[in-house]
C-alpha cells in the first residue's frame, strides 16, 4: 500500500517523516487540517510492527483530532504524531529533544500534547527545542489535568441525554460507569450530587473503592457491567465498549461516557440507533479535555494567563452542539456518529471559505 491509497489518508495537507539516526528517533507527524487553526494533537508512542502501521495509526488519529477539534468550537485544527517505538526501554531526553526539532520544523502548524506511551517529563525534553507544547505546569498559561473538564463536559451530556431519552433529569436515574478512572471518578462524584444512583466498575480495587465510599455506588465485576439495571451505560475505560457481544446486553436507552472510540465499528453505531438507543458521539461529549489544552495553546500564543471563563463558554457551547447533534439525528431518522462526522466536515469546509 502507498501512502495515497491508505484508506485514512483522506486529505491529509501534510504527512511528515523524521528519522534522526544520532538517537533512533523515528516519528511521522500528520497534520490532517489547518483550516480551523494550527493542527493539535498529542504524540503516542508505540511499538508499532510496522512503518505502514504507525503511519496508518497516525493518520487515523490525526483526522480524528480535526473533527474532535471541530465539535468543540475550537480554532484549532487536527494532527497527531507517533514515534514508533517502546516507551518502557527506548526513551531517552536526546530522542524526545530530537522529537522537538521534528516539531519545530513543522513550523507551528502543529501543536503537540501527551498521549499514550508519552509523559510530561518527556514533552520537558521536547519543549527544549520547540515552543509547539502544550500540555506542561509551571508557566502562567498551562492547563492542568484536563479530566475534570472533560468529565464536566461529560456530565452535561449525560443530563442531556436522559432528559432526550427519557424526559427526566437526573435524579433518581441509574447510570453505569465502566472505569473510575480520572475521568470516571469525576463523573461519578458529579452524578451522585444530581440524584443518580450508580453502579461502577475497574479492573483497579483501589480506584472501585474510593469511588463506591465517596458515593455509595454498587460495584459489580468488570463483565457484569454490561448487565446493569440502569437507564444510562457510561463507558470511561478503554475502546470498543459497545460491540458486538455487549450491545444486546445493555439495559438502558443512552449510551453517554467519556471514553474515545466506544464503538467496535460504525456498523455498531447503526445498530445500536437501530435497536432505540441513543448515543452521544464521544469525541463530541468529551472534548472538555481539548478544549482544556486549547486553553494552554491559546495563552501561550497569545503570552496570557490560563482564562478559565473561556473554557467555561466553550463547554456551554460543547453541550449546546451535542444538543443539535441529537436534534438532527432526530430530524433526519440517522444515527448521532453519522450526523457528528457530517457537521464536523461541514464546519471545517465552512472555515475554509
Ligand atoms: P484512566 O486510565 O485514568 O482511567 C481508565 C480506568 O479504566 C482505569 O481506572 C482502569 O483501571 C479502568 N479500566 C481499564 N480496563 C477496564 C475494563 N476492562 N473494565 C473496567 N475498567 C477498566 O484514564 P482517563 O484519563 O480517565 O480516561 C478514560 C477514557 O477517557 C479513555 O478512553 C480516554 O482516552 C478518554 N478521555 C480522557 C480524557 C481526559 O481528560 N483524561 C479526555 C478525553 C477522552
């Protein structure tokens, strides 16, 4: 396969390859829109088995940000970089400072940020050699752990959705939470001030039991969660929640949480909108995060202070845009993940006139 017949290639403006043989740093930046804004995105490292499989990852991922980006109002544009490699035993500050100069030869139409594999002490070494970093502590502008936004963001879906689906607000509604993680342990402390009843799990005891003493949720074991009595099914773990196997076992009429990428497929997503549910987007639910690192990137371009008040107003604006994807997905009989994808590409074109 060549890099124009990859499947996710789709209008990339840029696709860039660095290989820096001094400290074995291989990365591929993709910068799939600048039309919004500089592209933003994190880096992911990752012991892709091929060249082709980190380029067709990052490619993926990069068009994921442009829409994500998008959906949250923001002025930004998409982009995502690998480097391929094991961040257990290949990371040194040389190849991170080389990643740097990757960056900065982009030229600050890309806008880097942690993801898997990555951490803040390794965006340190990148940031050495490239203002293109957001994502750090320590300076006037930067954002912080991004999860109680994005659970904020999330949490006001969830409201949205139960009151679409079942014309209730949330007290008294039952909501399952898969994960009590960053985010899902900030949802749950949300849910339970509204009156929402829950039930949780995690692979991780210690984080279940915070959670339940915090706010008296049912734990059931990480399986049985998909055979929860409960109006709302949450997924804040990892990928691929909704599939297959799970979708006939769900219980409750909305599917709303903050994980990325909950459906196994798009076909999914049509027959869950076949079977009645509704499904808040995820990329468009949870871009609290984004629109927190926005906030970082914006302050740093501009030499300002983190401004709170504005993040605040884009999270206003995110839970208004969910409400006209539902509202459409209702309009025209189609699934929520098709009409998400449709206004994300009619408002990037529109940015282009
Ligand atoms: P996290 O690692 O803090 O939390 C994930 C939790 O899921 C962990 O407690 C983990 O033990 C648990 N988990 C893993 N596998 C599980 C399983 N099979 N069953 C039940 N629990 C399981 O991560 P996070 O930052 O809370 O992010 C959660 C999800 O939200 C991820 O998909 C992430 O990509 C997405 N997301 C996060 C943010 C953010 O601001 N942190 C923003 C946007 C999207």
């Amino acid at each position: 396969m060549t890099l124009f017949d990859n499947p996710a290639f789709e209008n990339h403006e840029g696709v860039h390859a660095f290989h820096d043989e001094a400290t074995g740093l291989k990365t591929i930046i993709a910068v799939h829109s600048t039309t919004l804004g500089p592209a933003a995105g994190g880096c992911r490292m990752w012991p892709y088995e091929s060249a082709e499989a980190a380029l067709t990852d990052a490619l993926r991922l990069s068009r994921a940000m442009s829409y994500k980006n998008a959906m949250a109002g923001l002025e930004l544009g998409g982009g995502k970089s690998v480097i391929i490699g094991d961040s257990r035993k290949d990371k040194t500050p040389a190849l991170f400072q080389a990643f740097g100069r990757a960056v900065e030869r982009v030229g600050g139409r890309y806008w880097t940020a942690e993801d898997v594999g990555v951490s803040p002490a390794d965006l340190e070494e990148a940031r050495k050699e490239t203002r293109y970093v957001a994502g750090l502590e320590g300076h006037a502008a930067a954002s912080g752990d991004p999860s109680p936004v994005t659970a904020e963001g999330v949490f006001r879906g969830v409201r949205l959705c139960v009151e679409r689906a079942y014309g209730r607000d949330l007290n008294g509604v039952t909501v399952a939470i898969q994960g009590v993680g960053h985010v899902g342990a900030y949802l749950a402390e949300k849910l339970h001030a509204a009156g929402a009843r829950l039930i949780i799990t995690d692979v991780n005891q210690a984080a279940l039991d915070k959670v339940a003493a915090a706010t008296g949720a049912e734990v059931v074991s990480p399986d049985a969660i998909f055979d929860a009595e409960a109006e709302v099914f949450a997924p804040c773990a990892l990928g691929g929640a909704i599939n297959a196997d799970t979708l006939g076992r769900l219980k409750g009429r909305v599917v709303a949480g903050g994980a990325n990428n909950q459906l196994a497929s798009p076909q999914i997503g049509r027959a869950l909108f076949d079977k009645g549910l509704l499904y808040a987007p995820d990329y468009v639910i949870n871009g609290g995060g984004i629109i927190n690192v926005a906030a970082e990137i914006r302050g740093l371009e501009a030499g300002t202070a983190f401004d709170q008040a504005w993040v605040d107003a884009k999270l206003d604006r995110l839970a208004l845009t969910l409400g006209e994807v539902l509202d459409r997905a209702v309009a025209e009989g189609r699934p929520t993940h098709e009409i998400a994808d449709e206004m994300a590409r009619e408002r990037i074109a529109a940015g282009a006139k």
